[in-house]
C-alpha cells in the first residue's frame, strides 16, 4: 500500500502573494500533492480573535478528509491558539500534543518561542506513527526539540515531519539524520524549500523508519504558503 505524506509550513493558511488568509490556495496545494496525511505548521485555532478559526477542520473539509487534529504550542496574548495541525485520509487512533522543553536558561538573545510537537497514530495497516513540528530559531530550542522528537519517535513504522529551522549540514540535526532515513536522499537534484517565490535554503523535511520503503520525494515548485510543500511517498 503505497502512502503519501506531506510537511508544509502554511504561515496560518496565509497566501504568500496576497497576504490574505487564503484556505483556498492551501486547500487546492494539498490537492494538487495528492497527499494523504498531511502535517502542517504554524497553524491557528479557534478564538475570539478575528481571523482565528479551527484552519485544521476547515482545510479537512475542503478536502473532504473526515481526520483532524490540532496540536497547540502556544497561546498568543493568552487567548489565541497557534500550534501544528494534521490532516488525514485515514482514521486517527490516538493524538496527543507533546510540548518542547524551553532551554532554561536561554542561551541566545534570539527570540524565543514555546513549541510541540503532534504525536499521532493512524489507522492504516497495523498503525502509522505520525509525528509533526515545528522547531524554534535558537540552537538550544533546536537541542531540545531533538531530545524530544527522538523520545517520542518509535522504531518501526513512524515517519517525523516538520519545518525544523535547521540546514541539512546542522550538527544539532545529526541524531536525527542517524536515526532515521532522510527523504531528500532520493531528491534527483538539491531542492530547497523556503522562501517559496525564490528559496534560498532547505529548512522542511520528512524523515521515516528504515522499515518503510520510500518510492519517491520531492520539493515542488509551489508558491501559495511562505514556504514549499516536502512530499514523500512511502509503501508500508
């Protein structure tokens, strides 16, 4: 059974050329990708902010997929939530939002932001594990959210997803890289992912346990988010 598993950063469902709140233009990418689950970032929730609606549900009935969740990171201003989101053609078993660890103390004079990551399973030949981040700017958030990861990541059947904020070459990104198989691997030529309109660098990636096949990857040349959509195509 062939699996399509997509990472896409969508900026809370913001069109990268209007600056609009387009779920249209977010919607018809995932079309378009033929994904099947589909983990997304940088994603609100529903508050009684204007512009803060459940994106998760109104992306998965656009699509027509019954599946959904939202795992929340952060409460801007206190009320309103902002997190990663998934998205799935099959029945989700079990879903839960794990929080990152905030260095304590902060090493950098970055900025700092509270982050999780989206741990699920899905029901499709004896379970997938799904999981789904979206790392911070700072190398000491970047050590933790790989401590974290790599807790919650099983050895068979788990495919990890996200916007990581991390070249290929980072060190911080190397335990990862031995745990796991890169998808980019099968990459025909170097692709980048952000920004869409001209990327610059690769910072989105889908990695899998060395038990599922990848039949293909690829980073389209898509502009409808700030960032390119990281597809992967998996055989369980």
């Amino acid at each position: 059974m062939e699996i399509k598993v997509m990472s896409y950063n969508t900026q809370h469902c913001l069109n990268y050329v209007t600056q609009e709140i387009d779920y249209d233009i977010i919607a018809d990418t995932i079309k378009k990708c033929g994904a099947d689950i589909i983990g997304l970032q940088e994603m609100r929730n529903e508050s009684e902010t204007d512009g803060y609606d459940h994106q998760a549900k109104i992306l998965a009935e656009k699509l027509g997929f019954p599946y959904y969740y939202f795992a929340e990171a952060i409460r801007f201003e206190g009320v309103n939530p902002y997190g990663n989101a998934l998205i799935s053609r099959y029945p989700l078993k079990s879903a839960e939002t794990v929080i990152i660890p905030d260095p304590d103390p902060r090493g950098y004079d970055g900025y700092y932001e509270t982050r999780c990551v989206l741990k699920a399973e899905i029901d499709v030949l004896g379970g997938l594990c799904v999981l789904v981040s979206h790392f911070g700017l700072n190398p000491d958030e970047h050590e933790s959210a790989v401590k974290t990861v790599l807790a919650n990541a099983k050895k068979e059947s788990c495919v990890l997803m996200g916007d990581f904020n991390m070249h290929p070459d980072d060190p911080i990104l190397r335990p990862i890289a031995d745990s796991l198989y890169d998808t980019a691997e099968l990459f025909s030529s170097p692709k980048l992912s952000y920004p869409s309109d001209a990327p610059d660098e690769k910072i989105d990636y889908v990695f899998t346990t060395s038990d599922l096949k990848v039949l293909d990857a690829d980073i389209p040349e898509i502009v409808s988010s700030d960032h390119r959509p990281h597809l992967a195509t998996i055989e369980m």
